[in-house]
C-alpha cells in the first residue's frame, strides 16, 4: 500500500550486466510434468523492448535476450488462490498493516511531512472513478486512499470477494506476491520471462496478438475518456475473471490487461541501455541489483510489474504491449496491480513438498 500512494497524494549506480551464460541446451525429459494451471515454455533467444511508435525510452533499444525454459501460470493469481494461501498461514498483507512512518520517511523526499494518522493506518489505494474529465497527469484525481482496503476488501468496507473468487487478487505487494510464492514453492517472473511469455512466440509485434490495434475482444482495459468515461465494451469497469479473454500464442490470458502484474526485477529507466552495451544475448538477466525509477528519485527498490490493466487506453497508457514497463516500491498494493507465478523444475524438486495452490477454477 504504502509509499507510491502516500507520494501520490502527498506531492505532485549502474546496472551490473547479467552474466553471458552458455547456450540454451533443451533438456525437456528433465522437466516434471506442468503444476495444475501452468504450462511449460522451453525459453530461447528472442528480441526484447518495444516496437514501433508506441515504445518508450525505457523500453529502448530493442536488444537480444536467452533465457533458459520454466513453467509459468496459464493465468493472474486469483482471489480464491490468494485465500487458500492466507488460510493456511495466516499471512497478513502489507494493505492491513499500518505504516511505520520512520521506515517510510527515509524513502521519501526530505521535509516530506508527516500524513495524518489516517493514512498511517492501514488502507490502500482504490480507484475510483471521477464524474468529471480529469488532469490526466494528477492521479490522485482517480486515486482515493481508503482505510481498510486491502485484497479481501478491494473497495474498502463493505465490499468483499465473495462473488470475485475467480478475479485476480489485487492489493498484494511485491512482498505479499512473494510470500505467496514461498508458499507455493514458485517465484515471480523475471522481467525477461515475463515478456518472452507474453509475446506468445509472435516477433517484432506491438501487442500479445500481433499488429492489429485494441479491441475489445482483446484484452480487459478502459474503453472510452479516462478517468470519467468507461463504455465497458469489454464487458468489465473493473477487474474480470481470469481468463475471460483469448490466450496468446503460449495458452496464456490476460498478459495484457485485466490487473498489472509483479515482475522479480528491480527496476531502472536504462536497464536495456546498459545491457545493449554487452556483446551477445544477455542470458537470464535479473535486473539491477539498485533500482532508480525517475518518478520515485528516494525510493532505492522499486520494482518491475507488466501488462498494464483495466485501467490502460490508448490515450492515457498503452501498457498493454508486451514491452511495456512500469515500476512502484515494492510495499505497494493497489487496485489494478497482481501478479502471476513461475517455477522451474530445480525449484520443484528442491521443495520438500510442494503446495498446492487452489485451482484457479472450482471443479466441475
Ligand atoms: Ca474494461
Ligand atoms: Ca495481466
């Protein structure tokens, strides 16, 4: 929940390079069979960063990748997955802890001012939308901090999941994503294998589908004026089950739209500036070991999510194309933002015994 919101509404080192490992070698008989809802991707070389107009200086240049094979989630990591972890553990996400407002402090700008208790409590940041045309640079005209919302609550109170069982989660932190993960003996995705998966196997193509501009069919995002206008032709204003859209060319949905989803890595402005300057594919890279994201300067760890969400349009954030990037601190939760999981078959046989997260579906 915490820092990204509170910098919202409270005020408008090089990368080391990835080591150049030997090539890929396809082993698929050492690979367990998939964990239920995942599918296995065999990994190779591809093209990552952007493509065409759309790109942006983060996602530039274009530079070659190899990444090693792994299993990843066919979908968003659900309510009804998120509850089977929290019921057996207890987990308590970041969303219903309150803040230490000395820990946060350091992280934001000096002479920051100390937020009202109120927002020192515990809560989240929940859209809301405006009956008006807002400033599409002042966010928290869309934003609303709101005391008690966290991923059982996604609205604050008085609203719950009961009916939103088969949703993504939304409100988990990068630390409450890889708790779950522990858990479940998986981990996020790095960046790379984030976007080879969500490029389904297409190349130099803008978006999961290929070249076609958006449409609804595509993938759950905002149609019409954002923030105030939302025809909802894709059927959703807010987050749609899991898997209510087409797969890609991997079998996987909603690696664009529906909610953002947590990557492994740290996350810098020129990342693929750095790596282009190696020789050769980067193989299995993960990222800076310091993060330095422009619009967070005091903030030292933000981290990578993709795939934009219910909340992207063409005018006001086309994150819905594979290359996209985006960052927040790793203590944030917020509306649109859930992740999906990977595994490898290492990290299988290494767990004692692995956890069985819910189906992403109930039994027939
Ligand atoms: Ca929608
Ligand atoms: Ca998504």
């Amino acid at each position: 929940m915490i820092l990204l919101p509170l910098l919202i509404l409270l005020m408008p080192p090089p990368e080391t390079p990835s080591d150049h490992g030997p090539p890929i070698i396809s082993s698929p008989d050492r690979n367990p069979t998939a964990p239920d809802g995942m599918v296995w991707l065999d990994g190779g070389t591809f093209k990552m960063g952007g493509v065409g107009e759309e790109a942006r200086d983060d996602e530039r240049p274009v530079h070659e990748v190899s990444i090693d094979g792994f299993f990843i989630d066919i979908n968003e990591v659900t309510n009804r997955q998120f509850k089977a972890f929290v019921d057996a553990t207890n987990y308590i996400t970041v969303a219903e802890r309150s803040v230490d407002w000395e820990q946060l402090r350091q992280q934001l700008p000096p002479g920051t001012p100390r937020p009202s208790d109120a927002m020192l409590a515990p809560g989240s940041l929940v859209f809301v939308q405006p009956d008006h045309p807002a400033d599409l640079n002042n966010p928290a005209m869309w934003w609303q901090w709101t005391s008690d919302a966290n991923w059982k609550q996604p609205q604050g109170p008085g609203s719950n999941i009961e009916d939103l069982l088969d949703h993504p989660v939304v409100h988990v932190s990068h630390e409450d994503a890889m708790a779950y993960c522990r858990w479940a003996n998986r981990r996020l995705p790095t960046e790379a294998e984030w976007e080879f998966a969500s490029r389904g196997g297409l190349e130099d193509k803008i978006y999961t589908w290929g070249d076609d501009p958006i449409q609804p069919k595509h993938a759950n995002v905002w149609q019409g004026r954002f923030p105030n206008e939302n025809s909802m032709e894709d059927g959703y204003l807010l987050t749609a089950p899991v898997g209510s859209y087409p797969a890609n060319g991997y079998g996987l949905h909603d690696m664009a739209g529906n909610v953002w989803e947590w990557c492994q890595d740290r996350y810098r402005l020129d990342t693929y500036r750095l790596r282009a300057e190696s020789e050769g594919p980067v193989h299995n890279p993960s990222g800076p070991d310091k993060a330095f994201d422009p619009r967070t300067p005091h903030a030292p760890d933000s981290r990578v999510h993709r795939g934009g969400s219910f909340l992207c349009n063409a005018v006001y954030c086309d994150s819905y194309r594979p290359s996209a990037r985006m960052s927040t601190t790793p203590d944030t939760g917020m509306s649109h933002l859930g992740f999906r999981t990977v595994t490898t078959p290492e990290l299988l046989m290494k767990a004692d015994g692995p956890a069985s997260p819910a189906p992403t579906k109930p039994p027939e």
